[in-house]
C-alpha cells in the first residue's frame, strides 16, 4: 500500500515508491478551492507551489501515464 499526502509534484524519487502497488491513496486538490479560500496569500503561495498540494489535474496526469500500478492476478 503507498500513502502519498501533501505533494506539490510527484518527483522520480515518490514516483519510484510507488510503484508496483496493491493500492495507492493519493491526495489531490481542487486548486480554485484553495484560492477563492480567505486563506492568507502566503498560504495559498505555497499550497500552489511544489511543497504544496498535487492538482487534481497533475494526479490524474500521473494515473493515467506515469503510474505502475500491479497487474491483477
């Protein structure tokens, strides 16, 4: 099982870890959410940044093409 939180991308190194997996729980936000938030700018900066959030977009990006997931038996 992989448990990948609070990631801004996914870098070689997280996208190594997670490979060849029985199941995978990625977190992943709407990033407009966290904008239209009354969160203070510093906070929005860094959630939008590459020690912030994935997008959903960039997660599905990374399902679709870079993830090696295990092969039903």
């Amino acid at each position: 099982m992989g448990f990948a939180t609070d990631l801004g991308y996914i870098s070689p190194n997280v996208k190594a870890q997670l490979k060849d997996l029985d199941l995978l729980l990625l977190e992943s936000t709407t990033i407009w959410r966290c904008c239209a938030t009354a969160l203070p700018w510093a906070v929005k900066q860094r959630v939008l940044s590459r020690v912030g959030h994935l997008s959903n977009e960039a997660a599905a990006g990374f399902l679709e093409d870079g993830y090696d997931a295990r092969q039903p038996t």
